[in-house]
C-alpha cells in the first residue's frame, strides 16, 4: 500500500513532503508531485506535515481521488 497526493496539491507543490520521506518516493511533476506507489514504505511522515491535506493512504482515497493514483503510477511507468 502507498501513500497518494491528490487534488489540493496541485499548484500548490509547498514541498515539506519531499523534504520528509525517508526512501525519497516523491518527485515533483509539473502540476503536483507524485509517490511512487513502489517505493513508498507506508511510514505516514509526508501525510503529516502536509500543509494542505493533500496526501491520503490508498485505502482511504475516496472513489474520485483514485485517478490521482492512477497519476502516479503513470508518472513513475514513463
């Protein structure tokens, strides 16, 4: 399971996130920055210094945030 960035980043791209993981799973993207689903270590520390509650557990994603992980895997596979 993975962590996932969804809508409230996009644009706002504040970073503390990045700064945070300790596998270095998050890469910025044009609009936002993504996790990558297979490397990320489910240890929660970019979910909570999220300045705009952006980031969420897979399993908590409601149904029209999935396409943000569908985002990312497609960042990480190209």
């Amino acid at each position: 399971m993975a962590f996932v960035i969804t809508f409230p980043c996009q644009g706002e791209k504040a970073a503390e996130c990045v700064e945070v993981c300790p596998v270095d799973c998050i890469a910025e993207g044009k609009d936002q920055f993504y996790i990558d689903p297979d490397i990320c270590i489910d240890c929660g520390a970019c979910q909570a210094v999220c300045p705009v509650d952006a980031i969420f557990h897979e399993e908590e994603l409601l149904d029209e945030d999935m396409e943000y992980f569908e985002k990312a895997k497609k960042f990480f596979t190209t």
